[in-house]
C-alpha cells in the first residue's frame, strides 16, 4: 500500500511519514521537521505533466539520509514544492544494493496561472478600452483617463469582469476569473482609498486564486476559443502562491513574537490580528510612544501583565471583546469587510446594463451608510484602546459594553 508524504508547512506530514510502518527510520512524528520544505522543495514541481522520476535515496544506519535527498534533488534540477502529492510505493522500497528507490509522481505544475486581461477582455467581449493593472491575483483596474464610477466605460468593464471566464490548467476545466468586485465604495469601507485620486483605481478585481493577472495592453492577437480565452491562460512554474487577495488560504498567515515581555504561549490563534497590530505591541513592549495614529492594537493577550501599560493590566473580558468587535468591524478581512466585498459589492458592481443601473444605486449607497457607521462605532473604539496603551486612561467599561454592542448590531444586520 503506498503511503502518502503531504506536504506540511513544517516539512513533511507527520501522520504521512507513521503510514510507512517505520520503514523510513527517524523520521517520526516526533521529528519530520528534519526534512525541512527548503530541502524537499523540488517534489512538487515538473517539467511535464505525469512526470514519473525515480529517486535514489541512501540509507544510513538504517534510516533516510535527509542532507543526502536534498542534494540530489538539487542535482536533478527539480524546482520548488507547492501542493503537489509525492506517492511513495511500498514495492519500490528496498533493493538489492541496500538503496530506497521510491517513485515520486507528481501530477501537474503547481504554479500560478498566468493572464493578460487585454487580451481576455478583447477577447470575450470584444472590449478594447484602454486601462491598466498593478498585476496581481486581486489586480487593481486604471481605466485611462480615470473615468468617473458610473462612466458608461468604468461600469461596462466592471460588469464584464463579473462575467470573464478563464481555462484553469489546475483543474482541467473552465471557471470564473472573478470571485469578489469592489469599486471605490467597497474600497472605502476596506481603507484601500489613497488621498491622491490618480492612484485610486477605478475597481478591484478579486480573482480566483489560481490566476496572476496582468494587463498588456495588447488587444491582439485574440485568444482562442472566444467562450474562455483558454490559449491566453498559461500555467507557470515561476511562482507556487498567491497573495493579495481575500480568500483564507492566502489571508491567513502567521506573526511570530518573541522578547521580553512576551508570554511563551506557542501556536496560538486566540484573538484576531493582522499587520496593523504590529506597530502598537513593539512599541508598548520597548515603552516608547509616538504622534502616529494606529489602525492595530496592542495585542496584550500575548505581553506579561507586568510588561503592560497600567491601564491595560490585568485586562478584563470586556477589554478582548471590544478588541476582538475592532478588529471584525474594521479590519479589511474582518467579518463586515469580507461579507460586503463578496455579498454587497459584488452585486452591485455586476448588476444593471446601459439602461437601468438602478441596483447599483441602491447598492452603492447602502455600502455608503454601513462605512458611516463603521468609522462612527471604530473610531471611538481605536481610541479607547489607544489611549489606554499609550496615554494610561483606564478603560471605561460601560461605554465599552455599548460600542461592542453597537458593533454585534452591525453585523448582524449586514454580513451573512
């Protein structure tokens, strides 16, 4: 029976390597670490697709030399580990000259697929407006000129990416390149409005996962067919993820914090952080204050009451609850943001056609009055927190109980 190595963030899987029976000693659940993601980074990327490559792995006192299959891997020029699968096959354990000699069958290239909306675009819909991109999976979308949000020609390209379709080579089949919109409405409720309007761009494209999108420019030649552009999507082994987008597999990372002050609690995933969060705890943890207003917060769960600022020790429910309610009311991936990027906005962006944009309407201003409220309930939130981090005023618990109140309204009343 073959036994399945996952890849593993650490390395390899743990519960993978125990289903070999031990045959590959001293890499046990208590040490898969050894076989670091640098060293097997290769398994996951091909040349060809349903490339089968044998390789030789020594054993040395009885178990898998890991230096050994990092250096050959390297030798044979295999590139980068992703999500790929690496099928160990019992019967290739074992030979006669006292070698491992498993089989590694790697399905497709895990790499990102690659595609330039002008061509999609001119393509699809035979649209050839003039616009560019910052490439990325969630590329924003500079219309030339900088046309206003209703423009006939901002709300045909918006309306059009809702419905641009892709060939994936991930999955061997089309989808949709679109997953979530967001206009300058959406963007102001996910703080991604810049104070110089030239650099605001017209719209947002959240795009399936498995594509990098760019804008050449070029409107021909033409890909074909013309129902899903599929020549023009092009899988690439130069990158194994994406970033920049909203969906959780690319929004969910991890922060390591450790020094004085910081309580050794290992992996933990208690509270809601995110960037923001980083410059306020530094700066409470070396006791140093400055005139920079934060969107973050001290995340004090993680400091030593004592390493504290007073008014922050011995911090109470209600002190994490109104943290945690910032944090899911303001944050761009906090429970309101990501449930009016992908419910509101969305709809609003696709919806309507050159005679009736009525919907939009309708919908543009209520993601209009929801950032109103937000910032009204946040910003006197973030001040509380700030002020007790940096200026030592205790909290006010019942003005506290009724901002997180306010806010466990908002989302009741608009996410889903």
């Amino acid at each position: 029976m073959a036994g399945l190595l996952h890849h593993h963030a650490r390395g390899l899987d743990p519960e993978g390597l125990d289903s070999l029976g031990g045959r590959l000693a001293g890499f046990r659940s208590e040490g898969p670490a050894e076989l670091t993601q640098t060293k097997v980074r290769g398994l996951g990327e091909v040349l060809n697709r349903q490339i089968i490559m044998q390789i030789t792995l020594g054993v040395v006192e009885g178990g898998l030399d890991s230096v050994r299959l990092g250096i050959e891997l390297q030798e044979r020029g295999v590139l980068g580990l992703s999500t790929a699968t690496a099928v160990v096959d019992d019967k290739a354990l074992g030979d006669t000259a006292g070698h491992i000699r498993p089989e590694i069958l790697v399905d497709h290239a895990k790499g990102e697929v690659d595609a330039d909306l002008s061509l999609v675009y001119a393509t699809e819909f035979g649209n050839t407006t003039p616009f560019s991109v910052h490439s990325d999976d969630a590329p924003s979308v500079h219309i030339r000129g900088n046309p206003a949000q209703t423009d006939p020609l901002t709300r045909t390209l918006e309306r059009q990416a809702a419905a641009l379709k892709g060939f994936d080579p991930i999955i061997g089949g089309d989808n949709n390149v679109t997953q979530a919109l967001a206009d300058q409405a959406e963007l102001e409720l996910l703080h991604m409005i810049s104070h110089d309007p030239n650099r605001t761009p017209n719209f947002v494209l959240f795009g399936n996962p498995d594509y990098f999108l760019t804008a050449s420019g070029h409107t021909t030649p033409l890909c074909t067919p013309a129902t899903d552009a599929a020549s023009c999507f092009v899988q690439s082994r130069a990158f194994a993820w994406n970033h920049g987008d909203f969906q959780r597999d690319i929004v969910r990372t991890w922060l390591g914090v450790v020094g004085p002050g910081v309580r050794k609690l290992g992996l933990t995933d208690r509270m809601f952080t995110d960037h923001t969060d980083i410059r306020p705890t530094i700066l409470s943890l070396a006791k140093l204050k400055d005139d920079y207003a934060h969107d973050g917060r001290v995340l004090f769960e993680i400091v030593h009451d004592d390493a504290l600022p007073v008014a922050l020790r011995g911090h109470s429910d209600t002190l994490s609850d109104l943290a945690e309610a910032y944090k899911q009311i303001n944050a761009p991936t906090g429970r309101l943001g990501i449930s009016t990027l992908t419910g509101i906005s969305t709809r609003a962006v696709a919806s309507g056609d050159a005679t009736n944009d009525g919907t939009y309407t309708a919908l543009e201003e209520r993601i209009q009055d929801i950032t109103a409220r937000r910032n009204d309930i946040a910003g006197q939130m973030i001040d509380m927190l700030e002020n007790a981090a940096f200026h030592d005023q205790k909290i006010d618990e019942g003005e506290a109980r009724r901002l997180i109140d306010r806010a466990k309204d908002l989302l009741e009343s608009e996410t889903h």
